[in-house]
C-alpha cells in the first residue's frame, strides 16, 4: 500500500514538473540573405567602398613596383655604398606599403561598418519583434554549422526582409 501511494506521489509530481515545463519554439533566419537583400538597395555606398578598395590595391601594387625595381637595381649594382643606399629606399618603401595598407584599409573598414552596423541594429530588432509577437524563443541562423534540418515552416527570412523593406519605405 505504502509502495503504490510512493509510486502515485512520484507520478504527480513528475507529472508536476513536466507540465510546468516551458516547450521552445525555434525560428530560422538566413542572416546573409537578409543582408544582402538589405544592402542590395544600398549599392552606391557598396560601390564607394569597392572603388575605395581598388584604389588602395592599385597604390599598393604602384608601391610593390617601384620597390621591385630597386631590387632589381641592387642586384645590378656592383658599389657595395650604393646597395646599401638602395637597401634603405628598399625599407622606406616597405615601411610605406606597410603604412599604408594599415591606415587605408583600416578607413575602408570604419567607412563599412558605419554603414553596416546601424542596419545590422536594426534587424536584430525586428527580428526580436517578430520573434515576441509570433512566441519564438530561439532564433537561429540557418547558416549555423550545428544546424543539420529545419522546416521551412519556421523560416522567418523572407518576412523579415518584406517587414523591413516596408518599413524603410514608409
């Protein structure tokens, strides 16, 4: 008698704490689609920043050159003072691909994530919008390595886009 009112006391109580439980629902982004979907209305600052890019490669090549040809010159030269003199030019030039890479590319990075990072901003909080009012509790972005199978049921990627497409033409 004793042994089945434990084992009704278990059940209850097991049943107890499964029912209070709380059951997560999942939802699905594809974040790089949503991105470039985003920022295909925002190709001219996308075209600034290739432009700014090729100019930098384009000096950076310019300075590689003309150290080049110093080391060609070096090798040619027979004067020991000379190839020393050329070494130094060969090192100023070093140092200023190196500067300038460093700066350049540096810019390029700011200019891009100041345009990047208030959109960015702005689709996590709609995300978070959608995600409260439809009952997700988990978002997950589809291009998760973990992430083997999903139904698109729970795929949010195209309403967000729609929503914040919408709202930026409004």
């Amino acid at each position: 008698m004793k042994k089945n009112i434990f084992i009704i006391l278990v059940l209850v109580f097991g049943l107890y704490l499964f029912a209070d439980s709380k059951i997560d629902r999942v939802a699905i982004i594809n974040v790089q689609l949503v991105m470039e979907s985003v920022f295909a209305d925002k190709s001219s600052y996308i075209q600034t920043i290739k432009e700014e890019k090729q100019k930098m490669q384009e000096n950076l090549s310019q300075i590689k050159e003309n150290w080049m040809k110093i080391e060609e010159e070096k090798l040619k030269e027979k004067d020991e003072i000379q190839r020393i003199a050329l070494d130094k030019k060969i090192d100023e030039l070093k140092k200023q691909y190196a500067e300038y890479y460093k700066v350049t590319s540096y810019q390029i990075e700011q200019k891009a994530k100041n345009i990047q990072e208030p959109i960015f901003r702005e689709i996590l909080a709609l995300v978070k919008r959608i995600a409260e009012t439809e009952g997700y509790t988990i978002v997950l972005d589809s291009k998760t390595d973990g992430l083997i199978y999903y139904s698109t049921d729970n795929d949010i990627t195209q309403k967000v886009i729609d929503i914040f497409k919408g709202e930026k033409k409004n």
